[in-house]
C-alpha cells in the first residue's frame, strides 16, 4: 500500500512542479536521487559506467523518461539515445543500452516507438552495442512484446525484459526463446491485479528462478536482474552463474557491496545506470519498490 502511495505521489505531476520550482527542495530531493541516479547529463552516465568498466563490471545504461505523451519530446528521447549509443561506441564503452518503450512513443502510438527502436537497433548495431527493452505495466505487455517481436526480424541485438510476477511470463518466456534477443528477468515493479499477476512471495521466487532455469537450459542469454540474496543463493548454488551466457544485473546504488563481492568471485555483474533531469521519479521507483530506501534517502538529504 505505502508503495503504491509512493507511485501515485511519485506520478502527481503537480507535486513534482512543486519540487522543481522550489530551488531548496529541488537541492534536498537532488541529494537523495543522486545514490541511484549518476547526473542530469550524458556525461554523467558515461563517466560513471567508464569508470565501472575499469573495475571489472558491465554497464546498462538508461535515459531516465516514460510514458512521453508529446510526440516531439519522443523525438528527442530517440535523439538522446542515438547520441549515447555514438557516444559509447567512439568511446569503445561496451554499455547496452535500456528504455521504455514508453519513452520513444509507446503511449503515443505503436508505430513511432517502433519506428524511432528500429532506427536506435541500427545505430547500436553499426557500432556493435545492444539494446535492451524494459518491462511496463500489464497494460502495455503485448504492444512491448508484438515490436520486440518485430523488431526482432532484422535486429538480433535487442533484448527484452520480462516480469515473473506475471502468470503469462513462463508462456511468453517458452514463445521468446525463439527470437534471438537476450532476455532479461525481473520480478517486476508494478501493482497488478490478483487475478494475472503472483505478489512478492516463496512462490514468486520459485517461478523467478523457474524461469531462469528455462533460459539457462535452452543455452539463451539472459541477465538474472534482481537483489535478492535468496534468489542469488539459489543461482549460484545451481551454477548457473558459470554459464558464458547468464549474469548478474543490479541497479546503480543498490547492494554496491554484493555487487562487488560477485564480482570478486569471478562472475559476471552488469550496473545499470541512468541519466536525466527526470531523477525524481526514478528516487520514487527505487523507494517504492523497497520502502527501507526511505532511510537512505532521508540521511542524504540531510548530509548532502
Ligand atoms: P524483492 O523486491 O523481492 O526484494 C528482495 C530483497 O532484495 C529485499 O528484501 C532486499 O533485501 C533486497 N532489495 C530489493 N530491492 C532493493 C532495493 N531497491 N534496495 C535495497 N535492497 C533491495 N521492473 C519492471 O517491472 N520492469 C523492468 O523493465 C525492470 N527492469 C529492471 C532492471 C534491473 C537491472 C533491475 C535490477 C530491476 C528492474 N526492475 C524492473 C525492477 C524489478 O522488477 C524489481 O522491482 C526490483 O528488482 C526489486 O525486486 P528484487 O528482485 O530485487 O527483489
């Protein structure tokens, strides 16, 4: 319920206004976000995910935005991302690169966020990086799924991100096996009806890894992304960390100690890290989906 709270809080546009115009409140709210997110500018993501390539680790990063409901700002999302992908690839940064459909045109119409993904897939494609679709609410599972799936047809270096809280995930897992994309798996972040979707629970947890044993045994590439340490136990305990093709995906600022452990034992992490003045909506995200959060933010807004 608090969660829910929070999202609701976090989509009131006019509270968001409030924060914004006020200079004071924008500064404290500012410090908060600053744990997960690693600047307003492309700069910022690219010098972070620079440096935590250097230290062993591979990078997402993301252009914080969804649901954009202006078609020219869908335009300059899409602009924004093929600058990053340019970016990345004269840098030699091997970063993949993550959005929401919902970002490029989604919510405007299927087709624009199909037209603006096909133009990003050639970029990245021209400089050897990948692509990696998230996961919104139920609403939009099919319309995600139907232009990963087109997509899919010219472009094998697009991924995609499927939510086991879902009951329809373990049937979209078996169909996506046959595309070629990297498959991600979360457990996912927003409240959903009882009747489709398994609240966090051992159940959850059991058909989380369930799925990932589906794409560990079909020899797929997939990122297991999560925090939970009972969900890593399981994974690493399986092996299924050792596989070429399986790794680790944490969040920027979450855990970066377990991160670091994992990494020190020789399996392979990815961090992923966003960008973008729409920091405070993310901060909402990141407290609402672990309420605990709220502690850290708190001590960085009085500290920083
Ligand atoms: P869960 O929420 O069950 O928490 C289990 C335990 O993990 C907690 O008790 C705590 O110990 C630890 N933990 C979890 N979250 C934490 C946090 N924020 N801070 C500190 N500790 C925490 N969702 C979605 O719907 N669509 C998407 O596209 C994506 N994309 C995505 C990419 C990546 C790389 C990650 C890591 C996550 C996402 N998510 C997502 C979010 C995802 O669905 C989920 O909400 C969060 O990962 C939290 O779920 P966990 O699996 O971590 O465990």
């Amino acid at each position: 319920q608090f969660s829910h709270s929070l999202k609701s809080i976090a989509r009131n546009l006019k509270f968001k206004a409030y924060i914004q115009q006020s200079s004071e409140l924008n500064r404290i709210f500012k410090g908060a976000a600053k744990r997960f997110v690693t600047g307003d500018y492309r700069e910022d993501g690219v010098s972070v995910g620079n440096q935590l390539i250097q230290k062993g680790y591979r990078i997402s990063l993301e252009f914080i935005g969804e649901n954009t409901i202006n078609k020219e700002e869908c335009l300059q999302a899409k602009d924004e991302f093929i600058a990053l992908i340019k970016e990345c690839g004269d840098r030699r940064l091997n970063a993949r690169i993550s959005f929401d459909l919902s970002h490029i045109g989604l919510s405007i119409e299927p087709e624009l966020a199909y037209q603006n993904l096909m133009e990003m897939a050639k970029e990245a494609q021209s400089h050897g990086l990948s692509l990696m679709i998230s996961m919104e609410e139920s609403a939009k599972t099919d319309p995600i799924l139907a232009i990963y799936k087109k997509v899919s047809a010219d472009y094998s270096n697009v991924g995609i991100t499927l939510q086991a809280q879902l009951h329809r995930t373990v049937e979209d897992l078996n169909e996506l096996l046959h595309y070629p994309g990297a498959i991600r798996i979360v457990k996912g972040a927003y409240q959903e009806p009882s009747d489709i979707c398994t609240p966090r629970s051992e159940k959850l947890d059991q058909r989380y890894l369930e799925l990932v044993e589906i794409c560990v045994k079909a020899g797929h590439q997939i990122s297991i992304a999560s925090h939970d340490n009972a969900i890593y136990e399981q994974v690493i305990e399986r092996g299924f960390l050792r596989h070429p093709y399986v790794e680790a995906e944490m969040l920027y600022g979450i855990r970066p100690e377990y991160c670091k452990k994992l990494k020190e034992d020789g399996l392979p992490v990815r961090v992923y890290l966003t960008y973008g003045v729409e920091w405070y909506l993310y901060l909402c995200h990141r407290i609402a989906e672990y309420p605990p959060n709220i502690y850290s933010a708190i001590t960085d807004m009085i500290c920083r």
